[in-house]
C-alpha cells in the first residue's frame, strides 16, 4: 500500500485478513459514473452524503510501464463482465463517451466507509477506447509520467551573473553605477551580492589530463 495512507488503512492493510474493495470513477461531459467491485452490494463513500458507487463484477490488471517514443507510460486494464441489462445498454448507446476521459481507480475497506480520508488513489488516468470482446468489456486506462521532449524552465548555473540585465527586476541594484562584467568582485564592489546571479562554487573551466 502507497506510504499516504491513512492510519485505519494501513492498519487494515497489515491485517490478517481484509476488506479492501476496488471503487472506480468515471468523469464524463455530462455525469459521473461510480462503479464499484463488491459482491455484497454498492457501496456508499463516505457512508453518510458520499456518492453510491453500483456493484459490478470488475476486476483491473497489475500497472504496466511502457516506453512510448520519449514518455513514459503506464496502463492498467479493467474489465467488466456479466454486464447487467442497463449498463450494456448504456454502453452499446455511449461506449464512445468513455475515450481520453478521466478514470479514477481507488479502493477502501469496508470497515472504515465513514471519513472521508480513508481512502487511497490506485491509479488516475484517462481511457482507451472501449473493446468488446464475448461477455466482456474491456478499456485501458493510461497515465504518461514524463517526457524528454516537454519544456521546462531551465537557468545557467554559471560563476558568472546570469542576470540578462543591469540593474533589472532580478539585480535590483539601484546605485549610481553604470557598468557590470557580471562577476561576483563586481557585484561586491556595488554591495549587491544578495542579489548576485552566479554560483561562484562551480568552476569556469574543467581541466581533464591524461
């Protein structure tokens, strides 16, 4: 189980036995499914006000991690069978609803339904396209946890200033001076080095001998 948990969980977790139950949120454009896995019923969460969550036989696969181009991605399947008339017709009419919409996989035990904080998030992503196969449906859930392509704010660690600037919002130096070379002995002449903009620990040159 995740470190995050709260202590009703974890303490359930380490148990000889348990009730943990698979609980999954589907967010489309114009409601909000709750399915749960659970034979005994739905399940309310939390027990008082909390949404009503239908029990379906569900089940979902271990986490996969893949390489996809330069992300990484993970995808979990979930399955759902011995689908009950009103849900097949839902999806036989709105399947094509589900596609790039957002899954929330979490599980509780049924021990602890009444706080709101006993409850632990499996896996957040969004939804494959939906697949039928014999008395089964089947979609994938995908989350991307990074890529070597995205761009991010980046600066120069230099023993030099970085700041582009003279006397900018990021010298701030407001004395009569008029020039800077950018160096720390600078910056100290003006009493300015709170705001200097180098790493004056890091080497201006890397000597490699052989």
């Amino acid at each position: 189980m995740p470190k995050d948990i709260s202590d009703n969980l974890e303490t359930a977790s380490l148990a000889e036995t348990n009730q943990f139950r698979m609980l999954i949120t589907i967010f489309l454009d114009d409601q909000t499914i709750y399915l749960c896995a659970n034979d005994t019923g739905n399940i309310t969460f939390p027990a008082t006000g909390g949404n009503v969550y239908e029990a379906v036989n569900i089940d979902r696969s271990e986490i996969q991690t893949t390489m996809n181009g330069q992300a990484t991605e993970e995808r979990v399947t979930l399955t759902l069978s011995d689908v009950d008339a009103n849900i097949a017709a839902y999806v036989a009419v709105f399947g094509n609803k589900i596609h790039n919409r957002r899954c929330l996989i979490q599980e509780v035990d049924l021990d602890y339904l009444t706080d709101v904080t006993d409850i632990v998030t499996v896996f957040d992503g969004v939804m494959d396209k939906l697949r039928f196969k014999i008395g089964t449906y089947q979609v994938d859930v995908i989350r991307q946890l990074g890529t070597y392509s995205q761009e991010v704010p980046y600066m120069n660690y230099s023993p030099t200033c970085q700041w582009k600037k003279f006397k900018d919002s990021h010298c701030k130096y407001t004395g009569s001076g008029t020039t800077c070379d950018r160096s720390l002995t600078s910056c100290q002449a003006y009493s300015n080095v709170l705001n200097f903009g180098g790493h004056p620990s890091i080497p201006d040159e890397m000597v490699i001998r052989t």
